[in-house]
C-alpha cells in the first residue's frame, strides 16, 4: 500500500490559506479520483477540494473551522501498489517567514492597508456561529453587525450562513439605499471606498461631479461583484497606457465551413461548435508568433510568460462579467478547444467556476459581437498587456480580387479590435500581432476535417 497527500492547492495568486468549512468523506471510506473529499472556503470563493486518486481516507489531519497554508497536507488517502508518501502535483515551498509563522512582507502590507481603510469592524470572535471567510468579507464591506448576521437563517450545512444567504439578506431589503439628501455634495458609499482602497491606491484627483437626485429618481446600490469590476477597470486605465488598433477580416470560409460541419460536430461530440474556440485558436497561434504579446509588467520588469493561457470574457446572466481562463490553448486541437470553451462558459453561467479557473491568464479575447456590436475598446485585464475584441459577423458588399479582374461580391467580415499596452508594446508590435491574426482566419482550410 502507498500513502497520498493531499494538499491544499494553489488557488490564485492571492490566495494564501483557506478554512475547512466541512468534511465530506470520513476515516476509513473509500474514494475515488476526483470525488469531494471536503469543503473549504476562501476571502474569495468557496468550493470542494476533490482527491487526484482511488483509495481509502486513513487520517484526517485538520478539524472543520482550522485555517489551512496553501500546501499544507490535510488529509493521508491509502492507495493500491507500494512506494513512499506522494503529494498533489506543483506544490509550493511556503516562505520562510511563513514557516517561522510570521506573514510575508506582502501579506503585512495588504493587511496594513485593509485596516487603515477599512471603517466598519466586526469581532466574530464573540458569535458562537461559524463564518467563512467570504460571508466575514461581505458583511465588513455591506456593514453588517455580528448580531445581525447571527439572526440570518443558513441554508448551508448544520444551519450555516452561505454566500447566497447574505447576499439575499441584502437584496431583500435589509441593505436599502440610503436616502440621498438634495445637497450638492453627494456621500461616497463606505463599501466602494473599501473596495478601491483594497485593490488600487488611487492617485489625488478632483472630486467627482456632484450628482443631482429628486423624488423620481432611482437609487441601485452597486453589486459586490460589480464593484470589484468597476475599480479593476478604473485601475487598469491609471495603469496601462492603452492603445487600439483595428483589422476588418474576412471570414466567408469559416463561416460556410462551420455550416458545413456543426451539424455532425455535435452529433459526434456532443458539443456544439461556435465560433469562438476557432478564433481562440487563431489567437494562440499568433501568440506564439509573437511572444512578446503574452508578457506581464511587474514594476519595471517585464514577465515573458511561457505558457498560452487565454481568458475568455463571459458575460453572466445578472449583467456581470468574469474572466475564465483556457489553460495551454496553443496545445489544444480545435475539437480541445471547443469542449473547453464550452465547459467553461456553462460553468461561468451556472456559478460553478473554481478559483483556478479565473487566475493565471495572460492574454484575453472578448466577444462584443454577442450584443451586435460591430467593434469595441475593450479595457486590458491587468496584469496583461493585451486584450482582442470580436466584433460582429456581419453580409457586407466587397471588392473580390481574381485573375479575371475585379467584382463586387457579398462577404462575411468582422473587425478584430486590439487594446495593448503602450508603456511596453509599440504601434508595429500591436498592429501586426492583430494582422496575424486575421491572416489565420483568412487563410482557413475550408476542406479541413475535425
């Protein structure tokens, strides 16, 4: 018999530990790979950490509530053959402040920050009711009370309070807007200044112009969601000096290709093909083409990142926006391609996105053609340094070259929009990694099989 570890994995970036919410397998049951072991919630998420082997439970080493190090084991699972102890894939050395149990210099500074500018303090050492981390976060920013958090009924296990519950509580009525006297200065909400001061410090500028309210007017408070958004994107504008250039591609064989085949793609696959994942994989082409596109800017060095991984914005059904990432894309055939781009986007709608699968990107495609669109500006998702809006497909009148002359002919085009970088990335660099682009899908094969 062998002994697995299981660890606490990498969840992100910024994610440094977790707490176990609950365990679903006890000591001595049998699990198999990829079945929930236990639940863990993070400042950011909660979810299930799932075993990578058959085997048996034999020990437990942590308790419901202890805060776990991103890769800590917590749980010894027996399997079939024989050889030493084994643990989870990539693990990280924790630093060395952090094994001597004191936080790294990053963490102390975070932590400075957040209790600098935070206004409203919650001790939940005094509620006897467990809190994750996520449910502690929502009610410091929405300035709920320990007592009135204590009095939210809990749909989660053993009565627990869970996200959905807190957020309900809110919308339903607790958290009404405030009523904003006529005056011309208007209050900033304490939420949103938290949320700016915790993941930009923003430079000195001129105050906002005041906003003049009446009777008929309607106040919406901004979503959790939709503020962590909108100061991501005010902070990436301040960050990046941002530059667009736009191509008009021509894509009448792939379109006409992809009527030919979607129908048996979907009967063999059981996936339906769109035209996303084909031009996914024209843009990982052109990445590798020119690598100097998938790069990062940390300070003043510039991060020349060796794998592909492409965001996928998708827009969900409350109006909000999140940023699933294709691990490896360039390694992917279309056929990868495609199951992936569909995985991700029917979890992305049903709430059901892990954390790995929002972190790690480094260049990013979004899709304003889905609202009719014909072109955009996106905004770069930092730390990237490039971002490619799909326009819509549209039956244009064009000019068709052919050894007989010059004709007029009705063609399906779109427009690629490229937002990059312009501290790092030049005006050559920007538009001929766009124009690469548009030639893979120019030149597609329209007798390729799938």
């Amino acid at each position: 018999m062998a002994k697995f570890e299981l660890k606490l994995p990498q969840m992100g970036e910024s994610v440094a530990e977790a707490t176990i919410i609950s365990w679903l397998k006890e000591v001595g049951d049998t699990i198999e790979a990829d079945e929930a072991v236990l639940e863990i919630a993070t400042d950011k998420v909660d979810s299930e950490l799932p075993s990578e082997v058959d085997g048996v439970l034999v020990e437990i080493l942590f308790n419901v509530d202890d805060v776990v190090k991103v890769g800590q084991t917590v749980a010894i699972i027996e399997t079939e053959g024989e050889g030493e102890a084994t643990s989870t894939e990539s693990t990280e050395t924790l630093p060395e402040t952090e094994v001597k149990g004191e936080p790294a210099e990053a963490e102390i500074a975070a932590q400075a920050v957040v209790k600098a500018k935070e206004t409203v303090t919650n001790d939940f050492s005094t509620s006897e009711k467990f809190y994750s981390p996520l449910v502690k976060n929502i009610a410091k920013e929405e300035g709920i009370s320990v007592e009135e958090l204590d009095s939210i009924a809990g749909t989660g296990k053993d009565g627990r309070v869970t996200k959905n519950d807190i957020l309900n509580y809110i919308k339903e009525g607790k958290k009404q807007p405030k009523v904003v006297q006529k005056s011309n200065v208007q209050e900033t909400p304490k939420a949103a200044v938290k949320e700016a001061a915790k993941t930009v410090a923003m430079p000195k500028s001129t105050p906002a112009t005041p906003v003049s309210v009446n009777g008929s007017d309607e106040i919406i408070e901004m979503t959790r969601m939709g503020k962590l958004i909108a100061h991501h994107m005010v902070a990436s504008v301040q960050t990046s000096a941002h530059v667009q250039s736009f191509v008009e591609v021509d894509v009448t064989k792939i379109w006409n290709w992809r009527k030919k085949v979607k129908t048996a793609f979907e009967k063999r696959e059981g996936e339906k093909l769109t035209f996303t994942p084909i031009f996914m994989e024209a843009v990982a082409k052109a990445l590798k083409d020119f690598p100097m596109m998938n790069i990062a800017v940390d300070g003043d060095n510039i991060i020349k990142k060796k794998n592909i991984n492409l965001g996928m914005a998708a827009a969900l059904p409350d109006g909000n926006l999140i940023v699933p990432v294709i691990k490896n894309a360039d390694q992917l055939n279309l056929v990868g391609m495609a199951k992936s781009v569909n995985d991700l986007a029917s979890r992305a709608r049903a709430n059901k996105l892990k954390p790995d699968d929002i972190q790690g990107g480094t260049y990013t495609v979004t899709n304003v053609g889905t609202f009719g669109s014909i072109m955009g500006t996106p905004i770069i998702n930092q730390p990237q340094v490039g971002i490619l809006a799909l326009g819509a497909i549209r039956k244009v009148p064009a000019v068709i070259e052919t050894p007989e002359g010059d004709f007029i002919g009705i063609r399906y085009k779109m427009f690629l929009s490229h937002s990059y970088d312009h501290r790092v990335v030049n005006g050559a660099l920007g538009g001929q990694f766009v124009k690469q682009v548009a030639d893979y899908l120019e030149a597609w094969d329209s007798d390729r099989d799938i």
